[in-house]
C-alpha cells in the first residue's frame, strides 16, 4: 500500500490523508492475464510500474487542483468564485450566438436556414451532419440523421466524442478568445440517432472512436461551416511489443488550408495533444533503429492556400516483435473546399527483410523479425480554393468572382481562436 497525502478538503481534520490502493490496482491491472486461456492474446500490464506512476501523477496533478480552487474560494470567498464561473459560461454562450448569427447572415439564409456536410470512413460509412440555425435566438441544431449504422471494427464512437468535436470546433470558430467551458453548447442541441456509429449499443467497440472517427467529425463540422479544409483526419496509430514490453505512438501529418492560410506540414491537428518520443530516446529504449522521419513532400492538396503535407515515419526491428497500426484516410483522401484539391491518402508498408513489399491497409496486427521495416506515409490535408487563383493572387488580378467565392467562408472568421491559428499557419 502506498500513501499518498492529498489536500485536506474544506472542513475535514487536518493531516488527513487518503490511500492508493496499489495492491488492489495492481490486481485489475494484471487481471486480463487469466483470461489468456480462453481469449488468446489477452495479457495483464507489461509495465505496471509505469502505469502506477501515470497514476500518481494524476492524483497528484487534481491535489494540487484542488489546493489552487481553495486558495481562490478563500482570497476571494465562494459566492465570487462562483459569480464568475457562471460570467465565463454565460460569455461562451454569447459568443457562439453571435457567431452562428454572423454565419447565418453572411451565407445569405434564411432566418431559419441549414448548411449540411457530409464525409466517409474508408469503409464507405457515410458521417452526415444537417446544422439549422435559428437566427432569431442564435441557437443551432447539429443534426447527424443519416450517419452510418455501428460498424463491426472498432471506429465507433459514444455521443461523448461528437459533442468534444463539436465544442472545439465552435471555440475555433467563435470570434472571441474564450476559455474551454460548457457555456459553448448552451445555444446547441445535438441530435444523435440511435444504433449509429456516433451513438453505438453499449457491447461496441470504440477504442478508434476517439483517435480516428473523432478526427472525421470535426472535418464535418468545418466542413458545414466552409471554415478549413480536411486535415489528415487520423492520428495514425502505431504499437509493437513482445511479452516484456509494449510501445504507442501517434504520428502527425497535413493541416487543412483555410480562406485565408496554407495548412502547415507534419503536426498533429485539433484535439490531439501527443507528443512522439525523440528519436535517442526511442532507439536506446526500444529494439529498432529509426530509419526515416521526414516530410512527405507534395502530399498537401493544392488550392489557392495549400494543404499541408503529411510524413513518412520508416522504424526497423532489431528482434521479433508484435505491431499494429489503428490508421484512415487510407482510402478515402482528405477533402479540400472551394475548388481545392484533396490530399494524399496514407499508405501502410510492410518492407520484409528477404525484400517483400505488403500493403497493410489501414488496419493490421502483423508479427515482424528482425530486420523487417515498417514505413508509414500519413495523409496530406485538402486545399482551400481554386489552384488558378493562387496564380492570380501573385499577380495581384484575382477576378471578382473568386473573391466573392471567399469572402462567405472567410466573413465570420477574422478573429478569436480560427484568426489565431491562421497566424500560426502563416508565421510557420
């Protein structure tokens, strides 16, 4: 057992503490193990002190959560604290409101008018998305009535994860710089069919859901609004392990251009927050050699502002090992808008040390011996706008028509967090 003191809530006797309970994590942990007879490849933890301390590390991080909120309530008293808690919703609320507003109007709709969008797994499952917004109150309703049914693979995703894309995608679009915070859905309803993959029965698997499908329902979202093209809309992952260790990476690629930016190259985009591991890190830890990590030139769409390309990520084993890759976008290319070109698709290898070449697919567990490499290409990011008008831009002659074609997409989104990540595009 190990103690781990934690702040001592409001009213409680000081130097009270509360208790890991290694041992018995330790057994959920190990547990799956004993299922190993009946579901071959079942196995408890490879790292249990790393998990443990991952642990740690959380309660340690809410502790001193709490302590801060604490320290807030008493310099400042509970009544204000939370006097501007609801201030920062209710602020978050007037934003989207206004913003949907603007929108609504410079798309020329009706008081009550729909813009729609729609895209596709590889496996041809459509994602439909009806947004109706109602100008009279600022209010909109994101309609996903013809998405696809749950899927037997692991790509679907619990209502939780449309109602994340759909709040970051409104914090990118509102035009002011607003903290995170449940007030951007006060003006929101959402509606989820049952028995879709975006609202799946409770015995589906949804491990992708949250690191691939994800992805794709904020390419919708921005889609429906003509704010971004796609970005590569995966995060590519990768494992490998044998019975003492295990390693996971997600690997970046292209960002979708928007009215006014070029998508950058090689980063991981919207709600993604990982960082890979550096290279002498990755290579003194683990049983490979990196062979190649550079950018996939020319894998952006182009457009009048260009996609951003993706990466080539090439790893060789030292000895036998087990991987798996969780990836899209292999068959179905990121879209670009406004007459922009799509992206390249991701492509899987396989290279065999006896100088075979096997295409993966997207989705694959494969046993490799030493001196096999797998390289994996992830996806470029679709263009925005026509290719000829960046032509026409350089000269300085862009016709009427093309700028009109821009100016509804862009009109709502000259500031807050979309003019903030524009300037990022820009300053790279």
């Amino acid at each position: 057992m190990c103690c781990l003191p934690l702040t001592r809530p409001a009213g409680a006797a000081a130097g009270r503490t509360a208790v890991l309970q290694e041992a018995g994590i330790t057994q959920l942990l190990m547990a799956p193990g004993q299922l190993a007879d009946q579901l071959p490849g079942c196995s408890g933890t490879r790292n249990l002190s790393d998990n443990l301390s991952d642990l740690k590390a959380q309660v340690a991080a809410n502790t001193k959560g709490i302590q801060l909120v604490q320290e807030l309530i008493a310099e400042h008293s509970l009544q204000v604290v939370q006097a501007y808690m609801r201030f920062i919703q209710a602020n978050a609320e007037d934003a989207v409101r206004e913003m949907l507003r603007d929108f609504s109007l410079a798309q020329g709709l009706p008081e009550v008018g729909t813009v729609t969008a729609a895209d596709q797994l590889d496996d041809g499952s459509p994602i439909a998305l009806a947004i109706t917004i109602n100008r009279r109150d600022g209010s909109a309703s994101f309609d996903f009535t013809g998405t696809g049914p749950e899927v037997y693979g692991n790509l679907n995703a619990p209502p939780a994860v449309a109602y994340s894309a759909i709040i970051y995608s409104l914090r990118c679009l509102v035009t002011r710089d607003i903290p995170l915070n449940q007030g951007c859905l006060a003006p929101i309803q959402v509606v989820i069919p049952e028995q879709c993959l975006l609202n799946p029965s409770p015995v589906a698997a949804v491990v992708g859901g949250n690191v691939l499908t994800s992805q794709r329902v904020t390419d919708v979202v921005l889609k429906a609004f003509g704010a971004a093209a796609a970005s590569q809309g995966c995060m590519n992952n990768f494992t490998f392990g044998d019975a003492g260790m295990g390693y996971y990476e997600t690997i970046a690629g292209g960002a979708g251009a928007g009215p006014t930016w070029h998508g950058r190259s090689g980063v991981h985009t919207h709600m993604t927050n990982t960082r890979i591991t550096d290279p002498e890190i990755f290579e003194r830890r683990y049983p490979v050699v990196l062979r190649r990590f550079s950018l996939r030139n020319g894998s952006g769409g182009a457009g009048k502002f260009n996609g951003g390309d993706g990466v080539v990520r090439e790893v060789e084993f030292l000895r036998p090992v087990t991987a798996g890759i969780l990836s899209e976008r292999r068959a179905v290319a990121p879209f670009g808008l406004c007459g922009g070109q799509p992206g390249a698709k991701g492509q899987n290898l396989l290279l065999r040390a006896d100088g075979r070449v096997v295409n993966l697919g997207g989705k694959a567990t494969v046993s490799l011996q030493a001196g096999d490499v797998m390289r994996i290409s992830t996806p470029g990011a679709g263009g925005f706008g026509e290719p000829a008008a960046a032509d026409a831009a350089a000269d300085g002659v862009v016709g009427q028509e093309a700028a009109e074609q821009q100016h509804t997409a862009a009109a709502s989104l000259q500031a807050g967090s979309v003019h903030e990540y524009r300037r990022l595009q820009e300053s790279a």
